[in-house]
C-alpha cells in the first residue's frame, strides 16, 4: 500500500485552525509589537507565561482583543468543506487543536462556515491543554475518540503543528500555501491547499473501524 494511502485512510484527524482551516491573516510581528515584545521573543504563550500574574493577564486581555479583530477578518480556506465534508462522510473523527482559545476558535468557526463540523469537545486550546508543541492537546483529544496515534493525522501549515504531530505519534501534513514546505523532515505528506488535500482523499480508502 502506498505510504500516502494509508496516513490518508486514518481516523483520527485534527487541524490546527488558523492559517489551515482558515485563510492566514495573522501578523505576528505586528502582533508581537502590541504586546510589547522584543524582536528575540519568537513565542507569544511562553513570553506571556514568564509574566507577573497581573502584567499576564492584561496582555492575555488584549491579546485576546486582537485575535477577536482577526477573526472577523478571515475567511475558510478554499476546500476546507469540501475536505471535511469527506472525512465525516467516511466517518473520521475530527478535532481542532490550536494555540488560540477555544472560545476564539468556535467564533471563528462560526465566522467562517464551519462550525457545525466540529463539536465543542474536540476543539482544543491553550486553555484546555498545553500549547503546541506539547503533545497533550493531541493526547487528549485521542483519549476522548478511543484513538491511537497510528490511526491519526496531524494537519497544520506551522513548524508547531508538525512538532506536535511528530510528539504524538501521529502523521503530519503540511499544508503550505506558497510551496516553501520549509520542514520536509517533520512531514510525511506536503499540499499546497486544502483542495489538493480533498483530492488525494478522493482516491483513498478509510481504513475499517477496529471492533
């Protein structure tokens, strides 16, 4: 069987949400100037958690303003219906796994057309486990499906998501829209969109459930 087949033929699939799911709008420097960060700070959540109580939980706040105000900006990338439609119809087991908050993620998921795909319980944020890379968000979200890595599916278009992936045990799939695919070693497959995910699934086979 073809290595691309069976991590297609996999149950289990979660997607980090902004810039996979959705179209990118983040600008994380900008973003990082709003906080009030250095340039030698590449990571919003473990800048914030080396804070004072009081100064976190204000940059949380306003944090959480500005992914608020990029939410009503984006939209679904195209094919992501399109591919999860595919997966519930084979019966995959979908979640979302994102270092935004869970409470930004299900109102960007009505934003955008998707939220009646995902249940509440498989949307997981920074709150809900520890961010990505950690793999306990995965973990979790295994544990609640009666899942196992081997039949699981990591799909992002950031280092993180791939780490994740690569913690856990689970495949990878990068989706790169500008066809960088900047780390081949964490990927085992590599798309360009969510469409051209949708069309290898096409021709994929789900692998039975296990009794």
């Amino acid at each position: 069987m073809d290595f691309h087949h069976h991590i297609l033929s996999r149950r289990c699939w979660i997607f980090d949400l902004d810039g996979t799911l959705t179209l990118p709008v983040h600008d994380f420097a900008a973003i990082r100037t709003a906080l009030g960060m250095a340039d030698t700070d590449p990571d919003i959540l473990q800048f914030l958690a080396s804070l004072p109580p009081v100064e976190a939980a204000a940059k949380h706040a306003r944090l959480m303003e500005i992914e608020y105000d990029l939410s009503a900006k984006t939209a679904a990338a195209p094919g992501a219906g399109q591919l999860l439609d595919q997966l519930l119809r084979r019966d995959a087991l979908v979640g979302i796994l994102t270092r935004n908050t869970r409470e930004i993620a299900i109102h960007t998921l009505g934003q955008i057309g998707l939220k009646g795909y995902f249940t509440s319980e498989a949307i997981l944020g920074r709150d809900e486990a520890a961010p990505k890379p950690h793999p306990e968000g995965i973990e979790k979200l295994l544990a609640s499906w009666g899942g196992a890595p081997d039949d699981s599916v990591m799909v992002g278009d950031y280092l993180f998501d791939l780490q994740v992936g690569r913690a856990a045990g689970t495949a990878t799939i990068h989706v790169d829209r500008s066809g960088a695919f900047r780390w081949p070693e964490l990927a085992d497959l590599a798309v360009s969109t969510l469409e051209d995910l949708a069309e290898k699934l096409a021709y994929s086979v789900p692998i039975p459930a296990p009794y």
